[in-house]
C-alpha cells in the first residue's frame, strides 16, 4: 500500500544531471584556484639581481614621491639595498 501524496521518484533527467556536472566543475574551479592563490601569500622575497641598484634607488624614490610608500618604508627599502638584502 502506497502513502497518500507520495509520487514515485522521476529518474533524473540529463539536463539536470549536467546542472549537478556544473556546480561541481565550479566548486573544483574555486578550490584549485584558492589553493594556486595561497602560494601568493608566501613570505619569501626574491632579489631581481638584473636591476642595478642605482635603477633600484630610483624606483624607490619615484614610489615614496608618488605615495605609493611611505618615509619608513623607503628608508627600510634603502637600508636594504645598501646591505644587500
């Protein structure tokens, strides 16, 4: 004996089974693209040993007169460019 109101279950139908095919796709896409963008929080620096370190100084320069850093940040830059780091 059937219960009252209960519809058999609809096999699912191909479009909804590429809607299904499509939301996992994107959560795939989400995942891998937050994993490729943690390694962009990395703390390691790299030293570009192909600009002099005068071209470097004027870099600098050209940023703290832009705004784009601050005197400490400048002063900080400088300081390691002198010691070499």
């Amino acid at each position: 004996m059937k219960p009252l109101g209960m519809k058999p279950l609809a096999p699912k139908s191909s479009a909804m089974k590429r809607s299904h095919f499509s939301v996992a796709m994107i959560a795939a896409s989400l995942v891998a693209a937050g994993l490729l963008l943690t390694a962009c929080g990395s703390s390691s620096t790299v030293h570009n040993r192909l600009v002099p370190p005068e071209q470097s100084a004027a870099d600098l320069k050209r940023a703290l007169d832009a705004g784009i850093i601050s005197q400490d940040e400048y002063q900080e830059e400088m300081e390691k460019l002198r010691d070499g780091n």
